[in-house]
C-alpha cells in the first residue's frame, strides 16, 4: 500500500466514466463512483457532506452521481488517489517517533564493554575489604610513561570513601557517617605511609583493596594494598592514621560512642606494612648534617580546587607540595620509593607555604642499590609546620611500554 500511496502522489489518477459507476457491481447509496475512493463506514461519517449533495434516484435505492453534478463537487486542486485517502502523515509520523525512541532505549539498555580494559571502576566488599578497580588513563602519567605518586594517592582517596558510600555510612560531609554529620565532625589524616614497589602504565588496570581497623582511643586506621590485575604484582602497601575535627571550631574532638557503634562492625585487624617507619622526623630537616644539601621553595599558595567538601585542603596536594622543592634531577635518576609523612595542621585558603627538602648523602641499601633520603618540611611563612616528612628514592627502573609508529596519511 506505501508503494501505491506513494506512486499516486507523481501519478494521478485518470477519472472513470459515469456509466462504469453506475455499472459496478455491489454498488449501493453509500457508494461513491470510481473517479474517488471508495467510501468505507469511517470515511461514511467524515464525508456526510458529500453524500448530501449526492441526489437519490428513486425506485432504485441506489445513489447516482452525474456529471454536471460531480464537475459542482469537485474541488478546485486536481483530484488525486493521494489527496482522496484521509491523512495517514500524523499517523506515520507518531509511529516512526515511537519506534526512534524505542530503538535509542534499547541501544542504552543493551550497552556492554567490549574490551577488558574498559571494566573499570568496578567494586565490591570481600568480607569487611573493600575492593575496587582503576585503569590508569592517559592523562595520568607523567614524563616518564608512568602513573605519579600523586595519582595514586587520588585513587586511595576515592576507594576510601566509596567504601563508606556502599556500607552505607556517608553522611552529608566528605567521609563522615550519619552521627558525625549530625555533630559537625570530620575525619582528617595525622599520619601517612606509602611503600611503593612499581608504577604502573598507561593502560593498566590497578585492583585497590582498602580496609579500617580502630587506632587507640580517639582514632582509626585505614590501609591500602594495591596489585596489578593482570599479573597480580604488588603495585603499594600503604597505612594512615585518622582523627576527627570539628567543622567550626577547627580543633580535634574525641570519638562518640554513636560513631564509634557505627564504625566497629567494619573494622579489620591487619595491617598492610608489618615494619613502619616510626622514626621521629626532626623539626627542621638537615640540622648539624653538614653534608647534607638544602633546597627552599617558597610563595607557595592554596587553589580553590585544592579544597575539599569541608574547606579543607586535600592531604594529596599536601605531597605534591612537599615535592615542590626537590631538585630536578632526582626525579630525572630516581623514583619515589616511599614516603612517611606527618601530618601537624591544616593551612587555610589564603596561606602562602614553603616548601624545604634536604637530601642526604647517597647511601646503599640492602639490595646493594644506592638510595637517596630526604626530609622535608612543609610551614607556613610565619614559621608554623603544616607538615613533615621523610623520602626514600631508588634508581628508576625501566618500565616496558607500547611504542607508536608513525603512518603515514597515504596508508589509511
């Protein structure tokens, strides 16, 4: 029928003589002669006005059409079969719309990724640890092809509270519960370690498993291990130590027992780094070392995007600050093989820092690799310490990546 409708639209149609109207089996009153279309029950009742201008014969009981007659009935546009059937394009148009909009909701409903390295961000809980998954982009390496410290110290962070999220424990503020959103707490870290062991690529797929356990009696400790998901290789072993803040006042509070019952079901006695480092970082690094070299960074300042939900400035960019004043050529040679750091308070958004690193002389470790340590410290202007800490560098290793290779435009 679309094949008819559509020819009748370039084609009209040649009008029949009367006598073959007249002629036509199964005529009746109702009926129409073949110079239009043939009248159904519904075109019947939307063509009352036609049918009244259609004189009757009597005796006959059918309806006869004339000629002069039928010349009076016809409109002034040329008389088609198209124009003659009722107007089927809102009908077309709705359906063609419903079956658009069914298509493009199957599409989303039947999306799956194709490739393995697309199966990211996924998670999940393996008894009290929680587990989730990364791939490491593109734009989170660095100049030598691998993901930075600083990268990974995000993706800890957003396994830490997705963790809370699906237990089911994220209040209003950035990490808190219920109860601590109620009484303006907050968690903040006093006390980091990192060990790294190898960075991992671009394109990498890094498995993040996190876990709490308590810390004395106003704390909590939350630990991390990190692991390639394709050959199951230790990536970082990390542990931290956390107290709460008070939103306005800004100073430590204790931990109520509501939070604390809210808490306890989830905590997991192990520890990812059985030895830490619980040497005392000196107040002002290299003092009375006289081989040791001292490199200052100062006018450093707080972004807006450096704050978190709570105005308080996110712990990784502390690192990224402390890394500021390192000379260039320990990051050309080294990599960061691990970090201790202390944490003494909090800067505001209109602080100015310095940044102080002092580097040792060159040691040999167990391994028989020559190591280097740093201390850093990281105050204000004014001379109050934000943060302290301690770093160890390795000889960078030689990390296998894809090569590229250049086509040219003639070839595609």
């Amino acid at each position: 029928m679309a094949g008819s409708v559509a020819s009748s639209a370039f084609f009209p149609v040649s009008p029949a003589p009367a006598s073959a109207s007249k002629n036509a089996p199964g005529g009746s009153k109702d009926s129409l002669d073949m110079r239009g279309a043939a009248a159904n029950a519904g075109a019947v009742r939307s063509a009352a006005r036609l049918r009244a201008a259609v004189p009757k014969v009597s005796g006959g009981g059918k309806a006869a059409v004339t000629d002069s007659d039928d010349e009076a009935a016809r409109p002034s546009a040329p008389r088609t079969f198209y124009n003659q059937l009722p107007d089927w394009s809102v009908l077309l148009a709705a359906i063609t719309t419903i079956f658009l909009a069914a298509e493009r909701q199957w599409t989303l409903v039947d999306w799956k990724p194709k490739r393995p390295d697309m199966l990211i961000d996924t998670f999940g809980f393996n008894g009290q640890v929680f587990r989730q998954d990364f791939s490491i982009r593109s734009y989170e390496i660095g100049a030598d092809r691998t993901a930075s410290i600083e990268t990974l110290m995000n993706h800890m962070q957003e396994t830490a509270l997705n963790h809370v999220r699906r237990a089911g424990l994220l209040g209003d503020g950035f990490g808190s519960t219920p109860e601590m959103s109620k009484r303006n707490l907050f968690w903040v870290v006093s006390q980091l370690q990192v060990l790294v062991e190898q960075y991992p690529c671009w394109g990498d797929t890094v498995g993040i498993d996190t876990w709490v356990s308590g810390h004395g009696k106003n704390g909590m400790r939350r630990d991390w291990h990190l692991h390639d998901c394709n050959t199951g290789q230790t990536i970082l072993r990390a542990t931290s130590k956390w107290v709460m803040m008070h939103k306005h006042t800004r100073k430590l509070a204790k931990i109520p027992d509501e939070v604390r019952t809210e808490i306890a079901p989830y905590f997991v006695e192990h520890t990812a780094i059985a030895d830490e480092d619980n040497r005392k970082l000196p107040k002002l690094p290299g003092n009375g070392e006289a081989m040791a070299r001292k490199y200052v960074r100062t006018g450093l300042t707080p972004r807006w995007t450096d704050l978190d939900l709570n105005q308080h400035v996110n712990n990784v960019r502390y690192i990224g600050w402390i890394l500021e004043s390192a000379p260039i050529s320990i990051f050309e040679n080294h990599e960061l093989a691990s970090i201790v750091l202390d944490y003494k308070r909090e800067c505001g958004r209109d602080s100015v820092l310095q940044s102080h690193t002092t580097v040792f002389t060159d040691c040999i470790d167990g391994s028989g690799e020559t190591t280097l340590q740093c201390e850093h410290l990281l105050c204000l202007e004014s001379g109050h310490t934000i943060v302290k800490a301690r770093t160890m560098w390795r000889p960078k290793k030689t990390y296998a990546v894809g090569t590229l290779t250049a086509v040219s435009a003639g070839e595609f």
